[in-house]
C-alpha cells in the first residue's frame, strides 16, 4: 500500500477539513458539503449482462458518518437485468450472475485485506 494522499475539502458545518484519502480512493467533490457526508469512493467496477450495466461496485468510506460504519466497505447498486426472459435467456442470466459472484468474492477478499490494515 502507498502513502495516503492529503486532500482538504471544504464543509459547511466544519469549514476546511483536512484528510488523507486512501490510495484506492478517486478524489474528492470540492463543492461545500457537510463534514459526515465527506466520502471517499473507488473507481466503479461495473458488472454487465449482454452489454447492459446489472451491477455497479465500488469501495466507500465516510469516516465522519454520523449513522453507519465507518469501516471501509463495498457499495453495490443493482442497475438492470429487470425483464422478461426466455428459459436460454434466463438461463444466460445465471451463468452472468455466477461469474459476477467469482468478482463479487474477489472484491470481498480485497475488502478484507483494506480493513485488516485499517485503509
């Protein structure tokens, strides 16, 4: 793991908020926001069936959360795959989400590897 990079954005409710970001980490919107809404996310992984988006990944961490963990995680919204399919169709689907499970799992190791060393 690299040194983390030190980026201050500004908050509404704390002023200027000095941090390090993770090396995995994207960078940071610099419009005002509050200081628990202040995230650092990862590049998006996006998982797709036949060419369309179906799932989107990606590392969060918003280490002033007022509400949630402050442990880095995985975020994952589902985008698409809602239909009607045929028994191949359906069939395609699955084999989709069985792969998309291997990449599941191997974020979820790397996951566990960041929070083993507190990144």
């Amino acid at each position: 793991m690299s040194t983390p990079r030190t980026v201050t954005v500004p908050t509404i409710d704390h002023g200027p908020l000095t941090l390090d970001c993770p090396d995995w980490c994207t960078g940071h919107d610099r419009r005002p926001q509050y200081r628990t809404d202040v995230t650092h996310y990862s590049p998006e992984h996006p998982l797709t069936h036949d060419g369309q988006p179906l799932l989107v990944v990606v590392l969060a961490q918003a280490p002033f959360t007022e509400t949630g963990s402050r442990e880095v995680g995985a975020y994952v919204e589902q985008t698409g795959a809602s239909g009607t399919y045929s028994p191949a169709g359906l069939d395609a689907l699955a084999a989709t989400l069985v792969e998309h499970a291997r990449e599941l799992r191997s974020i979820a190791r790397r996951l566990a590897v960041l929070r083993e060393v507190g990144r």
